[in-house]
C-alpha cells in the first residue's frame, strides 16, 4: 500500500504541473488573440482614418500646349502625392465651357461663377483678365470681394519677387493680389530660320530696325514674285487673333521719350506725331504685301503649325508658343527663332507681362485648402520646372527662374528681354487707348487699312483727327 500510494502520489504532481501549463497556455492564447482583435480594429480605425480626402476641384490651363501642360499635371500628381489626404479634381476650360471660337468664354464664365454664386470650383483659371471680367461685371471691386487677397499672407510674399508685391502690381487687380504670379511672357517677332535662309537673309533675334525689317519683307515679296507657286507668307495674320499690330504699337512706343508718355492716357500732339510717323511706315512696307491675301478666312487654331511649316516667315506672338509648337513638333520647333520686335530707336518698355493665372473663391467650399495648394505652387523648386519646361519667364522666386541658362534660343530671348526691360513691359492686347485714350478706345486708328494698301497715312490721320475733334 505504502508503495502504491507513493506511486499514486508521484503520478498526481506531474499531472498538476501539466495542467496548470495547460491553462496558462490558453489563457495567453486567449490574450494575444483578443490583442491582435484590438490592433486589428485600431488599425482599421487608422485607415479609415487616412482614407477620408478633401477634394479640391481646380479649373487648369494650357490644355494641349506641351511642356506647360505637363508642368500643370506633373504639379497635382506631386501635390497629391504629398499630401494623402488630397484629392486634386483637375478639369481644363476646353473640357467644361471653353469656345475656341469665342475668346471671352472665360472671361464669362468667371463672371457667371461670381454672379450666381457657384461654389463647384475651389480654383478658378482668372488669367490676368480683370479688366475683361470688370466690363462683364460693371464692379471694379470684384476680384477685392469675391478672390482671397494673397499678397495678406507672408508665406506668399516671402515666395514672390519683390516688384510684383508693389502697388503698382496690385493696381491690376484695384489692391489685390489673388494668387501666384506663375506664368510670365514676352511677346515676339517668330522667325522661321529655314525660311529666311530660302529668301536669302539672316534676321537679326536683337535690334531690329524698322529699315531692318522693311528689308526682310521686301525680300520675301521678291521671293514670291520669282516662285508663285510656292509663296511664303511674309507675316502670319488671322481675323480671329489679330496679332500685327503688336509690332505697330512697339514702334511706336519707340518714338515716344518716356515709358510714362507712352502709358499717358491723355491725347497729346506728340503722341498723335508719333502715331503718324508708325503709319507712314506702315504704308511704307505696304508695297510688299507684309500679309497674306486670304488672312481675313484664317481661322488661328487651325493653322498654329503655319511657322513650323515653313509658310511664313513671321509669327507674331507671344513666348507661349515654344510651348504648343513643341506639343505639334519638337524638331521644327528648333528651327524657330524669337526675335525682338522691330523699333525706330531705343525702346522704354516692350510687350509682355506677369500675369496671375488662378485664383481662389472666398467662398470656395475647400478655401484653406486651396490656398494651400497655390502656396506650394509659389515655391523656389516650381520656378526652376517652369522656366526649364517652358522656356518663360515666372513671378515665383527662385535662383533659376528668370531663364538665365541661356543655353538655346529661347533661353537667351528671354534673358534679353528680362535684362533690358525688367518690369517695364505692358500686357500687349489690340486697342487704339494706347494712341488716344480709355475712352476712345474704339476709335479706329486705321493700322490694318494702312498696312494693307487700302489708305494712306495722310488719309488715315485726317479722319483720326476729325473724329476725336483734333486738327
């Protein structure tokens, strides 16, 4: 017995010690079971957490037009990409109200927003059209009463280049500033090299004279006198976007002694001279058919390849067209050459401007987070993208945003131009105020008659002067 129950006893201790291991081998089980439902469902928390986005619905540009496009593009993906909690719905005017055929349906469109008050759009496209939309609207005001007013926010100042956080740069906007100065351009006489070499001349891309470009088209009209069946245009014209007078107005701004007498809205004896001398030599180089008997049938975004393709040995434009010339052609693109306007003397200002390109609605349903998307784009970094794709000039501040590579063409137009004029440029748009003033604005100075052969200087002046009540 004794035995037995020293056997029995022995037995029972293991037993014991095994079921109690038992026990507390389930019990961690159970543990780290009910841990990993906990984590599981913290995590899912986590994630549903990281998973709610705020969109934020921006109206784009440069649809279609190569590396501007792109730098448009690659901006939100990056944005994006930054920030997961970010949703960028990016829609370009051509696929929401855009008419090719109209040139005002943005002007309307941000009129439109602001009248009814739609909230859809976070970021309008405003594309430095104050001025337009203030004529829509009938409120010098609106862009103070309806955009938010970056030049307020330091982190946006510290961005931008010390001249466009003047009063006079907020002056375009009647006090404000709604939003980053990122697209800057200058306008340009383009020239086809492989055209000018085909009609023997080498144009000068700097200090082009009037008799300078007189002698460029007298030797195309030679040329197409010598080759009918292969005529070249001497200088692209169309009756959508008229853009030659630009040429007309530099020469004349050439005349006048001061950048303040040009920008003088006030009729002036000197003024109304100087116009006349910019006619007469528009009358001049009217014996070389300067355009295109058919331009008045020219649609202009059906025939934007025309300098590409060697019909024409003029182009006038600003330096935005590096960029849809690359999207139709990169190699016939660098056959293009940017010239500087021509000019009776030495210049004061030339055309081109700075232009804010996007603003926000103060009452945009994702406002702070808009700006903050506007801010990130006034950045050192997007400068050297935008001067590198694009080949223009930015309001951003940066080391490399002012083109200074120089490494091609366009690069040393846009350094030229930046290095002679600065700030003293004026945005370029087709109105006789530059020669008269704001309130005959619509009074024919006769530039296309004179141009095309259809009046003389003299007869043109005469009915300038009757009608504005001068002699």
């Amino acid at each position: 017995m004794k035995n037995f129950f020293r056997t029995t006893s022995s037995i029972k201790k293991p037993f014991c010690r095994l079921r109690f291991f038992t026990v507390l081998l389930l019990s961690l089980l159970l543990f780290c079971k009910c841990s990993r439902r906990d984590e599981s469902s913290s995590n899912n928390r986590r994630i549903e957490k990281t998973t709610q986005t705020t969109t934020i619905n921006v109206i784009g540009h440069w649809l279609n037009e190569g590396k501007r496009e792109e730098f448009v593009r690659n901006f939100a993906r990056e944005y994006e990409f930054q920030n997961q909690d970010i949703k960028v719905n990016l829609k370009f005017p051509e696929e929401i109200y855009y008419n090719n055929l109209d040139r005002t349906s943005n002007q309307k469109f941000i009129a439109k927003t602001i009248l009814e008050g739609n909230t859809e759009w976070d970021i309008l496209r405003i594309n430095g059209e104050f001025g337009e939309v203030t004529q829509i609207l009938g409120d010098p005001d609106w862009a103070k009463k309806h955009l938010v007013d970056f030049s307020e926010i330091p982190e946006f100042r510290e961005g931008t280049i010390p001249e466009l956080l003047t009063d006079e740069a907020k002056a375009q906007w009647n006090g404000v500033i709604p939003g980053p100065w990122v697209e800057g351009q200058f306008w340009a006489l383009w020239c086809n090299n492989k055209v000018a070499e085909k009609v023997g001349i080498e144009v000068k891309q700097f200090g082009m004279t009037f008799d300078d470009f007189a002698g460029y088209l007298e030797a195309v009209d030679q040329y197409n006198q010598k080759h009918p069946d292969a005529y070249i245009t001497p200088v692209f014209e169309s009756f959508v976007w008229e853009t030659t007078m630009a040429i007309a107005i530099n020469l004349y701004a050439s005349l006048l002694v001061s950048r303040e007498e040009f920008f003088l809205n006030e009729i002036t004896e000197k003024r109304l001279l100087a116009w006349e001398k910019t006619l007469e030599g528009m009358e001049l180089i009217s014996k070389f058919q300067p355009l295109n008997p058919k331009w008045t049938e020219t649609e202009w975004t059906n025939t934007t390849g025309s300098l590409l393709n060697e019909e024409c040995l003029f182009y006038v434009n600003g330096s935005w067209m590096y960029n849809i010339w690359m999207g139709i052609d990169e190699q016939k693109t660098m056959n293009c050459m940017p010239a500087e306007l021509p000019s009776f003397g030495s210049s004061k200002t030339y055309p081109g401007a700075y232009q804010i390109t996007w603003g926000v609605l103060k009452n945009a349903p994702n406002r702070d987070e808009a700006v903050k998307f506007l801010l990130a784009m006034n950045k050192p970094e997007v400068a050297e993208t935008w001067g590198r794709f694009t080949k223009c000039p930015t309001g951003i501040k940066g080391k490399l945003s002012n083109v200074t590579f120089g490494g091609d063409q366009f690069e040393i137009f846009s350094k030229y131009i930046q290095t002679h004029f600065g700030t003293n440029t004026y945005r370029y748009y087709a109105s006789s105020a530059w020669v008269l003033d704001d309130s005959h604005a619509t009074t024919p100075i006769f530039y296309t008659e004179v141009i095309t052969g259809k009046m003389t200087a003299k007869a043109a002046m005469e009915k300038i002067r009757s009608s504005i009540g001068s002699k």
